[in-house]
C-alpha cells in the first residue's frame, strides 16, 4: 500500500511484509542463495553465496526428517558442490536423498 496524498507522509509505502514480500524473500536466500532446494526424492544442494564467506550451517525440515546441514567453503568460490558427505558418509553429486529417520548430518564442502 503507498500512502496518498492526504496521508502524514505522502507516497510512504506501508505494510510490505503483508503482501506476500517476506515469503518471496525467505524463498529466494533459502532455495537460490544458500541453495536448500527440495526436490522429488531429496534436497538438492546448490549453494551460491559471497567469495568471502566461510560457510554456513542451516537446519530444514523435510519430510519428517531434520537435516542439520554445514556448508564449508576453504576455497572461498561463490558456486560449485564439490563433496557431499550425509552421516559421514560420502555420496556423489550434491543430492541428499530422502532419509527413512528422524535426523541427518549433511556436510557440504563447496569447490570445483
């Protein structure tokens, strides 16, 4: 909403968050920032962040699984997956597939 002219302060926009703006937000740096993509059979990890940031850790529920997940980035990249580890075991490409528990460690080290 913009406020008209007989407002206390014309052309003021009001009620952002109310407009569906916060859950468009938190879908974009969820899935396309820090790259927690839910996906048919899994989470697909695809982070593309800042160079200089050192990583992140992040907690998503999906179906009826916790995933506790770490992303390391040592070679300060801004994209690319390069290990995927899931309860310190190593699996190719960067899909966590689903999970038959109720939680799940998911180390991520980012590179080429």
């Amino acid at each position: 909403m913009i406020a008209g002219k007989d407002a206390f302060k014309p052309g003021e926009a009001k009620n952002s968050w109310l407009t569906g703006t916060a859950a468009w937000n938190f879908y974009a740096i969820t899935q396309y920032i820090l790259g927690i993509q839910p996906d048919y059979d899994g989470l697909v990890i695809n982070p593309c962040i800042p160079k200089e940031w050192n990583g992140f850790s992040i907690t998503r529920k999906f179906r009826g699984t916790t995933f506790n997940i770490e992303i390391q980035n040592p070679n300060k990249i801004s994209k690319g997956v390069k290990e995927l580890w899931i309860d310190g075991l190593k699996v190719e490409g960067n899909k966590v597939p689903l999970q038959n528990k109720k939680e799940c460690n998911v180390k991520v080290v980012m590179g080429n």
